[in-house]
C-alpha cells in the first residue's frame, strides 16, 4: 500500500505553506497495515517591509492501520508516531527599541518535536 496526502497548498502575496506526506505499507494480516510515514512541510511569510520568516519541517514515523468490514466501502483506524526535525529562518530588517532603531538581525532555530497523531474513523471506497 502507498498513497501521498496533500495537507496544506495555499498562496499568497506575503506567504506560502506547503505540507505532504506519503504513506507506505504492508498488509502483514487481512485489513491490517503497518508502515512507514515520511513528510515534508515549509512555510515562508513576509511583510514586505522589515519581517521574513522561513521554515521547513522533515518527518518519519511509523503508522498503523486497520480496515474494517468486507464490502468497498471500508471505515479505519489509523495511528502514527510522527519525529520532526524544524529548521526556522528569521531575519527582521530594523526593530524599533526605546533606545531607537537596531538595524537587521536575524535568527535562526533548529529543534525536534514528536507527537502521537490518531485519526478519526475514515470512509475509503
């Protein structure tokens, strides 16, 4: 079994967000599957004027899955593990403090995070 999923596709003049993830696996019994999950996603935004923040987040999890019934149309229940690794981009051209303006700096953050994510039940034809 392997399928992608499209989580976020938007687009604006100050901003982009992406997000997918593709989901591959094996049906060790009838209905039941367990794979692997990698997943991508990147988020950029501006104001235009002194503000610029990107970042891109890459994941791998192991997932879960059970079919139920015998018919085309099957419900499920799907559980992941999902490890991130986020990398932050954030440069800000001038900043107004009481003492006055600091011309540019920029930032940049590197972290992990890792959630349990269960799904709700799904129709799958």
């Amino acid at each position: 079994m392997a399928g992608p999923s499209i989580g976020k596709f938007n687009f604006g003049k100050n901003y982009t967000d992406l997000a997918f993830d593709i989901k591959a696996g094996y049906f060790i019994v009838d209905n039941l599957v367990i794979g692997i999950t990698p997943s991508y996603s990147y988020s950029w935004a501006t104001d235009n004027v002194r503000f610029k923040e990107k970042i891109n987040v890459l994941g791998m999890g192991p997932f879960v899955r059970y079919y139920f019934g015998e018919g085309k149309l099957k419900p499920l229940l799907n559980a992941s593990f999902l490890y991130h690794s986020r990398k932050s981009n954030v440069t800000y051209s001038t900043i107004m403090t009481p003492e006055g303006p600091i011309e540019g700096y920029a930032y940049e953050f590197k972290g992990d995070i890792n959630y349990f994510k269960q799904e709700e039940v799904l129709l799958i034809f």
